[in-house]
C-alpha cells in the first residue's frame, strides 16, 4: 500500500507517545531529521528511532512523505520527496530490497483504515 501526504514538518525535541495500534509513526526531531515508530525485532519491543542518514528538513517547508506498507511482511518504508530513506542500522526489506530501509509495523493486526495527523493547521 501507498500513501502519500504533503506536510510541513514540525521538529520537536520530545518524542511523540507511543500509539499501541499504530502501523507507521512518523516525526521530526529538532534538527528537522525524520524519527519512525516500529517494531524492533532484536529487541522485542516497538520504539521511536531518528533515522541518522534522513536529510535534515528546513521548518516552514512543505515535504511530500510516502509511507510504502507491505502487508504481506508487516514492513514499512519512508520517503521524503520520493527518496527513500536509509537508517544507519541498514534495516533490510522483503527479500533485501533496496533503495532505503524498511520497519517492522509496530501493530500487525489488519490493515491500515485511517490516516491520522496530529499538530497544528491543515492536512
């Protein structure tokens, strides 16, 4: 599945609350690098991770973000203006794909039936 959203990101230097049904969790962090919500499989636990190798985005500028989310592996991948994404930890895709890392799905129940945003203005 594909989703695509043009924002305006808003960096924080807190880190959004966990949302226990939540497939994708994406944010800012004051440095304006993309930080996502998943599940990590070493671990056992979900968490949020700033992706070190995200370009770091100007505020009070408009990005389009792809969520990419693969079902049938309970993955996701982020891309920023149509780049994909890479995370330092090198997080492979199904079967190893490339360009740009994939997650685990913090929740892997169903499929995606809403889209929510939270923050100032319209979306």
């Amino acid at each position: 599945m594909r989703t695509d959203v043009l924002i305006m990101p808003y960096p924080s230097d807190e880190r959004p609350d966990p949302v226990p049904d939540a497939h994708v969790g994406l944010a800012f962090d004051t440095n304006g690098q993309a930080m996502v919500y998943f599940r990590n499989p070493i671990a056992g636990t979900n968490e949020w991770r700033t992706l070190e190798l995200s370009p770091a985005l100007p505020t009070q500028t408009w990005v389009r973000v792809t969520l990419l989310q693969d079902y049938a592996h309970r993955m996701f991948q982020v891309r920023l203006d149509g780049i994909a994404i890479e995370d330092d930890e090198d997080w492979s895709g199904p079967g190893g794909t490339r360009p740009g890392s994939w997650f685990y799905m913090p929740a892997t129940n169903g499929a995606l039936r809403d889209l929510a945003f939270a923050g100032d203005g319209e979306a």
